[in-house]
C-alpha cells in the first residue's frame, strides 16, 4: 500500500506541476553549457573563427560584415583543422559565415566589447541564450499541451541535452 501512495505523492508533485524538475534540466544544462564554454580550446567548435570575426567586425566598425571573395579559405582552414588551430596563427581572415541573419552577432557585441573580445565570455552568452531557448520551450509545449505536463519536461531536457545545442 505505502508503494502506491509514494506514487501518487510524487505523481502529484512533478508530473501535475514538472517546474521543479524543469530547474534540474536547466542545472544540468548550465553545468554542461559552462564547462564545455571553459574546457574547450579556443576555436575547436564548429565555424567559430568566422561567428567570432562576424562579432568583431561589428563592434569594431559599427556595419555589418559582407562577403567576399577570399573569405573562405579551404586551404588554410584544412590546415589550420589539421593542426588543431595553433597559437600564434591568425584566424581573422576566416570570415565566411558573414551571410548569416545578425541578430544574434549584434546581442553579442556589448559582450565582446564588455569582455575585450574575450571567447570564453561570448561562449558563456551562449550557454545564457540556450538557458534562455530550453524556458521558453518548455512554456511553449506547455501552452499548446496544457494537460500533458510529461511533454513539456521531455521536450526541454531534449533540447538541452541534444548535444549540438552545447555552445
């Protein structure tokens, strides 16, 4: 019998009203986001020379960056890919990914000029906007399914432990 009313205990209290749980995804998520921002060497993720110099090029001329000839260089990014993007070795030319929407270089200006352009700061802006995507799922799912509290729970720890949305 005791079995029975712990279940219906604890169906009342995370599966009727999952926020509490929603705070444990969101650790979670912080914790993984933070330590992949910190522990990652610099510009070992995908394409982050170019989004860092679309940042740069915004803060430091106030226009948007435009695309050019020359700005994807597959020969020096193989070698720098090989390489494992060695210090010392410039990565401002790699400016390829400048036909991206701005909005989210544009939030991330006062950060980079905040910071002195600082990588781990901008990776740190992107674990807040994940933060910030994995709340507003999860109300979004909420909304639309109001009886069904399980989904919403599913689908913000989906998206916070999907591993392509750590920054």
């Amino acid at each position: 019998m005791a079995p029975i009313l712990i279940h219906a205990r604890l169906d009342a209290l995370y599966f009727r009203r999952p926020r509490p749980v929603l705070v444990f995804i969101l650790a979670g998520y912080l914790l993984c986001g933070m330590l992949f921002a910190v522990k990652t060497p610099a510009w070992q993720n995908p394409d982050e020379p170019a989004h860092y110099n679309n940042i740069a090029t915004i803060a430091t001329t106030g226009g948007m960056p435009v695309l050019q000839m020359g700005d994807y260089d597959q020969d020096y990014i193989g070698f720098l890919v090989s390489m494992r993007f060695p210090p010392g070795w410039p990565v401002d030319s790699l400016r390829y990914e400048s036909y991206q929407p701005p909005l989210y270089y544009e939030a991330a200006v006062p950060v980079f000029l905040a910071t002195g352009g600082n990588l781990t700061a901008l990776r740190l802006f992107n674990v807040l906007l994940g933060a910030i995507s994995v709340i507003l799922l999860y109300f979004c799912v909420e909304l639309v399914f109001p009886t069904k509290p399980l989904l919403s729970l599913g689908a913000a720890a989906f998206a916070a432990f999907l591993p392509m949305r750590v920054p």
